[in-house]
C-alpha cells in the first residue's frame, strides 16, 4: 500500500535476524511500508537522508556509531523524520542522551507488538502529521 497515509519506515540494526523480523512484524499493517534497511550508521544516515522516510527504527547499539550519534546525525539535517530508539537500557541517563539527539521514542527491549505498533504511529503522527490526516472535505457554495 502507498500514498498519503502510509508510514514510510526505515530500519536500521546490525543483525540481520532482527531487521528482518521488525519488517515481518511490520508487514501486517496495511498503512506501513519498509522502504529500507541498514546495518551501520554511516549506511543508515546516508539511507535515511536519500529516503526521507517518515519514522526510523534504530538501534543504539552499532559497529560504527552510536545510536544515540545516528540519531542526532539524522535530525540534524532532517528534524521532520521520527527516529525510535531501540535499547535494553532502561537508565534515565540513556533516555535523556536519546531525547538531546532528537529520539522520540526508547523502547527497550524485548518489546512487544503493540508497543512497537503504537510507537511507531504515535511518532509518525508528530514527525509527519499531514501524512496522517484525512483529506479535508470539499466544500460546495450554495448557488
């Protein structure tokens, strides 16, 4: 599905078991649509800055970056785009670094369907909230 009220996502983590079932997982909401996958942050960075997806799935652990560093690389350059955070640390240290990088979102891991989901359009609601209104209503003149 495409047009205006798809979520266009990116994914970006460096084991290729977890790209791929964060896209499985996302697959099954007709209004999502993968457009890419990284596995460094530099490959991330330049990827999301050529795609302009509206929300970015990333991961905080990196052989290149940083998470947290491709994060504030991203909305940097391109503050409209969503970047989700994807960490098992749980220190309010971590999740405020994320939140000065530009992050919307921690989920830490393990998370579940729902949460990614909710996140996931929570964050594209605010990074991108034209793609997620209805069309207005025409509206017709009496004669």
């Amino acid at each position: 599905m495409t047009g205006e009220s798809t979520l266009r996502i990116v994914i970006v983590d460096d084991i290729p078991e977890s790209r791929d079932n964060l896209e499985r997982l996302l697959f099954f909401e007709p209004d999502f649509q993968v457009v890419g996958k990284a596995a460094r942050g530099e490959e991330a960075i330049d990827l999301v800055l050529r795609l302009a997806p509206h929300v970015v799935l990333l991961d905080q652990t990196l052989p290149d970056l940083d998470g947290i560093e491709v994060a504030s690389a991203i909305t940097a350059r391109a503050p409209g785009i969503g970047v989700i955070l994807l960490g098992v640390e749980q220190d309010p240290e971590i999740l405020r670094r994320a939140m000065l990088a530009g992050a919307r979102e921690y989920l830490s891991k393990p998370f579940s369907y729902d949460d990614l989901i909710e996140a996931v359009r929570r964050v594209g609601r605010v990074a991108n909230p034209q793609s997620m209104m209805p069309a207005p209503a025409t509206v017709f003149a009496a004669p």
